[in-house]
C-alpha cells in the first residue's frame, strides 16, 4: 500500500486540479472534473470525435456536460481502484 501512495504521488498530476486551459486529459478515460458554475465535481470523461472536437461527458452518458448547462473547468486522474488483494 504504501509502495502504491509512492508511485501514485510521483505523478505532477496526482491530487491537484489541472485546468483545462493548460492540459486536456487522454480521450475516453474516466476522471474526476470540477465544474466552473457547480458546487461539487463529478466522475466523467473526455471523448474526441473523428473531427479533433474534444467534449467533457459525464459517466456513460452520450449527452455532453454542456448539454446540461455545466461548463469543466478542471480535472484530476482518479486513483487506481481498491483490489483486496493488494492489503494482504
């Protein structure tokens, strides 16, 4: 567990916001955004289409955030999930 925290914390992107304006995240991978007109953030992700237009959506959802009147403002990775066997 700790080796995991390690490697996890070796990552500049690793529990801090990155602003849209400075990086957009990998095409279709779920992350944690924040929005700029909403309290709370949300699990989602950011799809490409074969154009190059990139859009935030939130979960499985085909209906982008925008669609809904959110606007992403930032996004972090989410951390590795919890595996059982990892403890012992």
């Amino acid at each position: 567990m700790i080796e995991c925290m390690k490697n996890m914390a070796k990552r500049p992107e690793f529990g801090r916001w990155i602003p849209v304006t400075e990086r957009l995240p990998e095409d279709d991978k779920y992350i944690l955004v924040s929005f700029d007109n909403f309290t709370l953030p949300d699990i989602g992700r950011y799809e490409v289409d074969e154009d190059g237009n990139g859009a935030f959506y939130p979960g499985d959802d085909e209906k982008r955030y925008a669609a809904y009147g959110l606007f992403v403002n930032a996004w972090m990775p989410l951390p590795e999930p919890y595996r059982e066997s990892e403890e012992k």
